[in-house]
C-alpha cells in the first residue's frame, strides 16, 4: 500500500483569481475534490495527506470531509518542498510514498498502478510524457540550437520512491540548503536512478485560465459529471 501527499498550499498567481487554485470549481466541484478522488478510489492507496495554508484549513477540511483515506492536512511551507517534507516528517512510514500536484485532478489509474509496482521494484520512479513539440534553445530572442527530441520527456506527477529514500532525500536537501525543482531532483543528488513510467497527456495542471477550458474538455471526454 501506498500514501501519496498532496501539497496544496500555493497560490496559483497565474491562474488570475484572488484564491487558491485548488479551490476553483470544475462541474460544480472544487479542483482538490477531483485531484483527492482519484486516490481515494485507487485500491492501493492506504492513506492521504495534504500541505495546506493555515488560513484554508478549514475550507479543505469542509471539502474533503466525505473521503474516508485523508488522514491528515499539514500546514505548508514558503515553498512546495518545504510544504511535502513537512508532511513527510509526520507521516507514519510505509511501503510507498507517492507526491502529487493538487491541481493535477486527471491522472488515471493505470499510471497510479504501474508507478506503485515500479516504486516497489526500483525504488523511485516518476509519471512522464514525451515531448511533442520541437524544443530550441534561444538567447535573446536568437536561436541557439535544436534539441533532441526524441531524448526529451515533459515531467509530470505523481512521482513515487520507497518512504526511506525519499525521507532521506528531504533531509539531505534541508541539510544542503537545497531547493529543487520537483521531488525527483532531490533524490537524483543522492545517485538513485530515477526511472519513467509513461503517463499519458490528459494528465495535465492546471496553471493557466486556459487550462480550465482543457479541463472541461477531458472532463466531457471521460464522462466525468458532478452534481451542484
């Protein structure tokens, strides 16, 4: 069994609205209900835990009082990683740690399933998708030169390590005054191999207002309607 913690306590600025993303309705439902459900429904999750701003506690606790797997919000940090080491360091230890995006409401749960098996035989594995777009590099405004496509995968969540080594990750981290870009960067700089398991494109955040009309469109193409 696995448990995945959800760091929830951003601001989402480029989403344009005066509340946390997460908080923003998709089919009459807040988009952490979403995100929170797919867990909530996946056989192998054990346990769900959210970073959360002292000021939304109650909020959350308002939203999420129906699902029976959410065991804890923590209050968040400055920063992401500071918000999902303070949940890693009150977390009971388990087989499994997975780290997911709030505003991710979309991963399926075949991925959830094969990140889970990988995790317990490799140790640190993460949700990705290839790259569709030729990538440049560019200094001002000038070509520099062409990536290679085919070597380039756009990173997403959950990504999921075995607890010990991701706890030993943060702390390392911490200790260095390391801040990285997401969860497998910190547990790349201990020498672990990180490996992809491949995820598909409605897994997508939602970060941008544009983002929300995407949203919609998955959620018609899957089916998915909310009551008011």
């Amino acid at each position: 069994m696995y448990t995945v913690i959800i760091p929830a306590a951003g601001q989402g600025k480029r989403m344009g609205s005066d509340k946390n993303k997460v908080l923003l309705e998709l089919k009459h439902r807040p988009v952490i209900f979403h995100t929170v459900s797919r867990f909530e429904q996946d056989a192998s999750c054990n346990a769900i835990y959210l970073a959360a701003r002292q000021e939304e506690l109650t909020e959350l606790t308002d939203i999420l009082q129906g699902f029976t797997k959410v065991k804890g919000l923590v209050i968040g940090g400055s920063e992401r990683q500071y918000s999902i080491h303070n949940v890693l360091k009150t977390i009971p230890p388990c087989a499994v740690v997975m780290v997911h995006d709030a505003a991710r409401p979309f991963v399926s749960h075949e991925t959830l399933t094969q990140l889970y098996d990988g995790a317990l035989a490799r140790k640190a594995v993460i949700a990705a998708v290839q790259v569709k777009d030729t990538i440049k590099v560019v200094n001002e405004l000038v070509i520099d030169h062409t990536l290679d496509r085919t070597t380039l995968w756009q990173v997403q969540t959950p990504q999921a390590f075995t607890y010990d080594l991701l706890l030993e990750a943060y702390n390392q981290a911490e200790r260095d005054g390391f801040l990285g870009t997401d969860d497998a960067s910190l547990v790349e700089r201990l020498g672990q191999p990180v490996s992809v398991v491949v995820s598909d494109y409605d897994n997508i955040k939602l970060t941008t207002p544009e983002d929300l009309y995407f949203a919609e469109a998955i959620m018609k193409k899957r089916g998915i309607e909310c009551s008011e």
